[in-house]
C-alpha cells in the first residue's frame, strides 16, 4: 500500500505541510512550489502530473472540477476537500484518511474530510 502523496491548496494552513511530513507523509505546499496564484484547474493539473492528491477547504470549486474531470474521462490523483478548520482539527481529521487510503485507493476519488 503505497503512502498518499499531497499537495496543499494556497487556503490551507501552509504549516500543515510541514506537521504531514513529520509524521511521514509526502506533502507540499503550494507557497512551497511558488505557485500561489494559479487557477483551480491548473493546480489539479499540477497536482495530477505529479501523481499528488490535492487537498483543499475550497469545496465548491474542486466538487465542480472533480465532476468535470469525470464526465470527459480525465484521470487526478485524488481530491480532498474540507470546510475551514483549525489546523489541529484538520491535521487529525486528514491523518484518520489517510491512514485508511493508498494513493491507489483515493485516484479519481473526491474525498470530504469528515
């Protein structure tokens, strides 16, 4: 069971990246690539080429964009969203998924963090 790979939306707390890792998990930031600023859909991509699940509390947009990548048979690495929580919150909730997910079990998948 291979590990999930991460990348964080711009709107996640940034030291959440850092807190993932200590806890083995490989997980980058999108201030950390310089890429702050980038539409939605080229962070899926961004995400996708680098075989990353993306994680963020933009719900609304990554459902559409999820629903999008269905319906025309595209293929990404997995979509995590959350409403905003603190950042302890937010580290338990998605440590509790990814304990229960592979990167194999969560591609194509939208995942509410719950």
């Amino acid at each position: 069971m291979t590990k999930v790979k991460l990348l964080l939306d711009e709107d996640v707390h940034f030291d959440l990246a850092s807190a993932l890792r200590k806890r083995g998990y490989d997980a980058i930031h999108i201030q950390e690539m310089d890429r702050k600023g980038y539409s939605d859909l080229d962070q899926l991509e961004y995400a996708t080429s680098q075989q990353r699940c993306l994680f963020s509390f933009n719900v609304r947009d990554f459902v559409l964009l999820h629903n999008n990548y269905v319906s025309t048979e595209q293929e990404h690495f997995g979509i995590i969203v959350a409403r905003h929580l603190p950042i302890g919150e937010t580290l338990r909730r998605l440590l509790a998924l990814l304990q229960k997910n592979s990167s194999e079990s969560i591609k194509n998948t939208l995942e509410f963090l719950s």
